[in-house]
C-alpha cells in the first residue's frame, strides 16, 4: 500500500466522521424500512394506487421545496439544516406510528405525514454532499463507506420490516424511523467542525438561487446526467416500488417482496466496497458503464422471474446503482466549490428526482391500462438506452477525477527529505 493510501486510510475514522457516519447509518436503516411498509401497510389499506400517492405526497414537497434547503445549508450550515430536519421528521414518523397502533389511519393522515416528512427532507438533503467535505479528507471513501452502511441498511431493513409487520403491524416500523431520526439529530449535534464556507451575508434568496443555477448549468456533465436521471424518473424509477411490489407479493407473498428488497442491498455492499477500491480516471463513464446492470432489476419482475432470479437480478442492480452513486457523489464534491456545494447539490437532487412522481402516480392507471409488466418493460428498454447517452455525451464520458487535496499533501510529504 502507497503512503498515499495510509493516509487516506488513517485520516478517514476521525471523530468528526465516525460521528457523521453514526448519524447516516442508523436514518439509513429506518429508511430501509420505509418503502416496505408503505407498500405493504398502505398497499393493504389503499392498493397500488395508494402506495403511489403516498410515495407522491412525500416526494412533491421535497422537490419544490429541495433548491431553498440548499440556499439555507448554504447560509446557515448544512449541519443546523440537517439536525432541524431530523426534529421534524422524529414527530411525522412518530406521529404516523401513533396513528397505526390506534387503528387505521385515514389516507389523508398518510399524505400529510408524507408531505411534512418530504419538506423536511429537503431541508436536510442538500447538506448531505456539503457535510463530506467538512468531516472526511477522501470523499471518495467516505462516499463508499457511507453506501456500504445505506447496503447494510437495505440489506437488514426491508426484511426486518416485513417481519415487523407481520409479528408486530406497520406502528413498530414508524416508531423505529423516528428513533433512528432522533439519534441522527444527536450524531450531527456532537459534531466538532471547524469554519464552514458560507454564501456572503446579506445576498438575497433570490440572489443565491441564481448563483446556484449559473454554477449548475456552467457544468454540460452535471445537466446533462440530470436530464437523463429525468427521464428515469418517470419510466423508470418511479413505477419500480408501486409495480414491483405489487408483482412480486401477490405472486410469492409478502415476505418475498422483503427478501429482493434486502437483496438489492446486498448488492449495494457490493458496488460500495468495490468503489472503496477503484478510483477510475474517468468516474462518470466507469459509473455509467455499471449502470447498464440496473436494468435487472424491472426485468427479473416483468417476466415473473422465479424468487432465485429475482434475488440475483436486484444483486446486480444493487451494485450497479452503488457504483455509480459513489461516481457520482465524489465528482459533484470535488468539481464544485465549497461555497456553492449545497445549492448546486439541490439543482442537481430537484432535477434528478423532479419526475419521480409523475412516475409513481402514473404507475398504478397507466399498469391497469396496458399491464405492470409492459410499464416495467419499457422500464427496461429507458434503462439501457439512458446508459448508452451517458456514455455518448462527451462531457459525461471525458471528465477525469481531481485530485485529493489531503493525498497531494500526502504526496507531498512523502518526497520530503528525512
């Protein structure tokens, strides 16, 4: 191993990042819950079409509201941000368990704890990129690191959570979420971090969402991936939970739906470690080559794949979406400036998951029109096809990796004398 890589290496568990990786660890695991309890609770009270307002009830405050999370991280922390966001959603979460364990909650209770958790996510969001920089010298490793934990999560949480259900009912996921919400706020409180680059005092809200958009659209690489992640949105990733899970439970059952789901996370652990290892010189057309394995994942439930199949197919899927994550994450970090990292990242989210539910409220009409598994093989078709543009794009495919500052110092001091 180079000196470089010792450095990397040591300097990666220091306080500060041990502390921030609890605090994204353990929301990971509650959020891994999540999508199965919403689709197995809500799906049993409201079906399909209800799962996809509930998933669209969180999403649509998220995306109008994700930009203005990113001028706030900006001005005031991503840290104050982010803790705030965690008090909000400890009382969603647990607002909505109070309500599973006292009966069945109405859907309208459903769509506004989703929608107040949704904003409060677009509160903490875009600070997510902005905090790696502050607590960890080699993003890229800490990325991979971190989407090994979110593997970890999706590995034990979807299963927990169908057995949850079954032994306990959908109040014991929702009161874990908020603990695991609650412990995040006391992580992130605990935090030591040194001066945090902030947007000038005094610039006007308005002023700052300029600033961000001119640094997003500066970037033909960013826009261009967040145009393609648009169009994934709507035949892609939003159909996949309300489809999928209907496919596959009313096929094998529920408690099958929980183990693909915890399969995708394996895969996830996967792709992570293997981004932990690999620093390819061109991140985005490396990602974007990986990418093309995501397309398993509609494929294996659009032609009824055995329990096997499916499990194999969501391994695939997983490492590919870790892969690329990592990719992608570590080049937004280091191609743009601290001062402007939030707002930029909240461009980049709003864009790439914009569409999302158009996709997951059309999904449930449009699969009783035509068929789920016809929805979910254009699913497959959009996938591939969105792989061959990534690579095709000459921006996407030519932009090389940036140094580490922390390993040029490393480099440095390695060829100092004595």
């Amino acid at each position: 191993m180079s000196t470089v890589d010792t450095a990397a290496r040591a300097g990666l568990w220091s306080r500060n990042f041990s502390l921030y990786f609890l605090a994204r660890s353990v929301s990971l695991l509650g959020d891994a819950m999540l999508p199965v309890v919403t689709a197995l609770a809500v799906g049993e009270l409201y079906g399909a079409s209800g799962v996809g307002f509930v998933l669209a009830a969180w999403m649509v405050p998220f995306v109008a509201l994700v930009l203005f999370g990113g001028v706030l991280a900006d001005r005031f922390s991503p840290r104050r941000m982010m803790i705030g966001a965690d008090v909000v959603r400890i009382v969603t979460q647990g607002g909505t368990a109070v309500a599973f364990f006292l009966g069945t909650p109405s859907l309208a209770l459903l769509l506004v704890a989703g929608a107040l958790s949704g904003a409060a996510a677009a509160m903490f969001q875009p600070g997510v990129n902005g905090m790696i920089p502050l607590v960890a010298t080699d993003p890229q490793r800490a990325n991979a690191t971190i989407k090994v934990a979110d593997a970890m999560a999706q590995l034990l949480g979807p299963g927990l959570a169908g057995l949850l259900i079954v032994l306990t009912g959908a109040g014991t996921v929702y009161t874990i979420d908020a603990a695991t919400y609650l412990v995040s706020a006391l992580a992130l409180l605990a935090l030591r971090l040194g001066p945090v680059p902030l947007a000038a005092a005094g610039s006007s809200m308005l002023r700052n969402l300029g600033q961000g958009w001119r640094e997003f659209r500066s970037r033909t690489w960013m826009w261009s991936v967040i145009l393609i992640w648009t169009v994934y949105g709507v035949a892609l990733f939003g159909p996949l939970i309300p489809l999928g899970s209907t496919l596959v439970s009313g096929r094998l059952g529920a408690p099958a739906y929980g183990w693909i789901m915890s399969s995708l996370g394996a895969g996830t652990i996967i792709g992570g470690l293997i981004a932990l290892r690999l620093k390819p010189a061109r991140p985005l057309a490396a990602g974007a080559v990986g990418m093309f394995g995501f397309a398993l994942i509609p494929l294996t439930i659009a032609t009824h794949a055995p329990l096997p199949v499916l499990v194999a197919g969501h391994v695939g899927g997983g490492m590919a979406w870790a892969f690329w994550s990592v990719m992608w994450s570590t080049s937004v970090q280091t191609q743009v400036s601290p001062e402007v990292l939030n707002r930029v990242t909240a461009y980049e989210i709003a864009g790439s998951v914009a569409s999302i539910p158009l996709g997951q409220a059309l999904a449930g009409p449009v699969a009783g029109a035509v068929g789920a598994e016809n929805v979910l093989g254009v699913s497959v078709l959009v996938s591939v096809v969105g792989c061959v543009v990534l690579l095709v794009v000459p921006a996407i495919r030519r932009l090389r990796r940036v140094p580490l500052p922390a390993v040029a110092r490393a480099e440095a001091l390695a060829c100092e004398p004595g």
